[in-house]
C-alpha cells in the first residue's frame, strides 16, 4: 500500500471520483485551500495564505505572486507532514493556483504527477480567437507569457502529467508532450443516458416532454467563452424558423473564464438586449444553476443541444449531453473536432455564424430519424470513450499503478 498525496485548490475537482478508488487501495491525503467532506477515508488537511499579493506589484507579476504565496503556504503544510513522517509515493497535482511548487523542496525524491489542463497561448487557442473580444494592447503578449510561468515551473519538476484531452495536451511544449498521458476525466454513463418517457417542471417554463421542441444551451455560467453571444445573436432567426421551439439555458451569471462584462453588466443581459425587441421571450427559459438531477432531465428532455465554446478547455457537459443520447449541434473549433465527428455523432457548424447556427439547429429539430441516428452515436461514443467505470477510472489507476511501480 503505497502514500498518494493529492493536491487541488477546490479538492477534489478533476479528482473527484479517483480519490475514493484510490482509497481502496492506498493510503490517501488530501491537500486543500476549500473545506470539503471526503465520502472516502482519507486524510484532508488545509493550507491558509498568510497574506495576499502585493498593492503595486508589476501587473504581469501579480499573478505568479499570488501562486507564489499559496505555494509558500502549501509548502508549510507540507513540511508539517514530513515532520510528522510522512513521506508519500506519489503526489498528483493540479498546479493551476500555485500548490505544487514547492513539493520536490520537500520531497525530493517523491515522484510529482501533473494535471494539464491548459497551457496559455497569444495566439492559436482562446487568446485573440474571437475578434470581438480581441485587444491591441502590445503588453498582452507578456502577460500571456507571465501566465505560463507557474505551468513552466511545475513541469520542471514533474515526472508525469495527465491531460484530459488530446487537443488540452498538444497545447503543451513539444519538449514536455512525452511526458503527459491522455485520460479524460470520465462521465459515469449509466448515471446519465437517454430516457424516453422523462418529464420535468421547471419555473416560467411549466412541465416540459419529449414531445415539446426543446432547444437546449448549458454552461457554468453563461458568457463569450462559451458563445453565448453566437447563441443568443442565432434566437432570432432560429425561432423564426421553429415556431414551436422552446429555448432552454442553463448558467449562471457570473463569469468562469475570460473578461467581466463592462458597467457591472451580466454578458446574458448585454447580448439579450441585442435581440429582445426580435424575439418571442415568452419562449426563452433563462434557469439560472439548478439541481444535478434537473440538469440530467434537461439533456434528457432536449430535441438538440447546442454547445459552443473557444479552443480552450472542452466542458464535462458536452461529454454528458452524449451520454444523454442528444442530438448536438457544436462550434466547429478545435476542442470540438476530437469529441464530435461531423454527420456522425453530432453537427459542427462555424463558430462566428449566428445564421447557419440557427439553420443547422432547425433542420436538426425537423428531422426526427436524423437525430435518432446521430443522438445514438453520441451514446455509444461517450460510452466507448468517456465512461467513467469501464474506461477512465480503470486507465487512470493503471496509469497511477505504473507510477508507483517504476
């Protein structure tokens, strides 16, 4: 039985269904900033920063300063378990907020196993993708470069990195891609799949079937990141083209990634007030976050679902709409092109199009035996490639296993 150390900011994010297999079997300690209840015994102990980044430090610095001073921290934490003859295996990391950079300070000879969820590009991925949101400020190139200085560090220092996805891992140096192995983080497909004779009432929108036309856009929370503005800007010719279609979104209003919206604004209601006086909202639902369970009936009630997104990192969401069987209709970007083969288990369609968006969704929402077809192969993808139990979690622990053993 070996030690595993996990270390993750929000515990136990990526790791969320690992960490209990891995109980099983080792001897497991958590390392976080966030209070969390493990439902696996394991050891969960916090770190606390003792102080927050500096007033008037060099804005391309402020960043890896506030990774700085929770490495400092996390460190402490650390130390204190080498102290009290801890000496783990193996650490699996997220280094995104800074924890991990000081591990091999501590335990030199500890095998330090990353998370690569995203490498930070000027060009060729999110970063100056949507010319909307594009910037001409010279500096943005070094903040860009400043950003992947804590990245750069960890991957100094690990002997192993994981990745979600092919696309997420060859946005890595090509002098590091050798060390990351490709396993998505899974979808526990028997959780979510397709269910005929589903129903749900949700707020404005009463109870919602299968037999209602349903046009379904799911993110964390709803923003540019995601296309919301492709999304919301395609609603007036879409439901010009489907009079009877409801329009389903679930999100937040805050922001996950990218920049705030200007004037203390949400991007929902800037882009929304773009189309209000065009559009029926009688047959818009704005849900807002809802229950695990209700996101699980939405996919499962949806005539077709739209995902949109930059190249940046690909949304579990995704993944489990096909699981769910929908029929998907997704930007034609790069994250996209390796989970959605076009005509096969889905539709791409070009991201910047507000029009052929629409038309793709209403000729989807027309064609019955079509989206039997492509909601199926999505089904049967998610199953033979995501699923949690007979595919992810098992190559994820052999991955581990070969880790300890070498």
């Amino acid at each position: 039985m070996a030690t595993i150390l996990l270390i993750h900011q929000n515990f136990p994010g990526q790791f969320k269904h690992l960490y209990p297999e891995l109980a099983k079997r080792h001897t497991v300690i958590g390392l976080t900033i966030n209070p969390y209840k493990p439902t696996a015994p394991i050891q969960l102990v916090r770190y606390k920063p003792q102080r927050g980044t500096t007033q008037g430090v060099h804005p391309w610095v402020a960043d890896l300063e506030t990774k700085v001073i929770r490495g400092e921290a996390a460190w402490k934490v650390m130390q204190k378990l080498k102290d009290a003859g801890i000496n783990p295996d193996l650490v699996l990391a997220h280094p995104g907020w800074g924890e991990s950079l000081f591990v091999k300070e501590v335990w030199p000879q500890t095998k330090l196993a990353i998370y690569c969820e995203f490498y930070y590009h000027l060009h060729g991925a999110d970063v100056n993708f949507d010319p909307e949101f594009s910037t001409d400020d010279p500096g943005q190139g070094p903040r860009m470069r400043m950003k992947n200085v804590n990245m750069r560090l960890n991957m100094d220092i690990a002997d192993a990195a994981l990745a979600p996805t092919q696309w997420q891992a060859s946005v890595y140096p090509a002098d590091f891609r050798q060390r990351i192995t490709v396993i998505h983080d899974g979808v526990d497909t028997t959780d979510i799949q397709p269910k005929t004779d589903v129903s749900l009432t949700l707020g404005r929108a009463g109870r919602i079937t299968r037999d209602d036309e349903i046009i379904t856009f799911v993110n964390r929370n709803i923003e540019p990141m995601r296309g919301c503005h492709i999304f919301i800007r395609s609603l007036p010719t879409l439901m010009k083209l489907r009079p009877r279609a409801r329009i389903l979104i679930i999100g937040g209003d805050d922001v996950s990634y990218g920049a705030k919206p200007p004037d203390g604004k949400t991007w929902k209601q800037i882009f929304l007030d773009e189309v209000r006086d065009q559009i029926d909202m009688d047959r818009i639902h704005f849900v807002g976050s809802v229950p695990r369970d209700v996101f699980t009936q939405v996919l499962q009630v949806s005539t077709v679902h739209v995902y949109l997104t930059y190249p940046f990192v690909l949304s579990w969401s995704l993944i489990e709409a096909m699981s769910a069987g929908c029929a998907i209709v997704a930007s034609d970007t790069a994250p996209l092109r390796e989970a959605i083969r076009h005509n096969h288990n889905g539709v791409l369609t070009d991201f910047f199009n507000p029009q052929a968006l629409a038309q793709a969704v209403s000729d989807l929402a027309a064609d019955p035996q079509r989206r039997a077809q492509l909601g199926a192969a999505a089904r049967a993808d998610a199953v033979a490639r995501y699923d949690l139990n007979t595919v992810c979690l098992p190559r994820q622990l052999a991955w581990i296993d070969t880790l300890l053993r070498t």
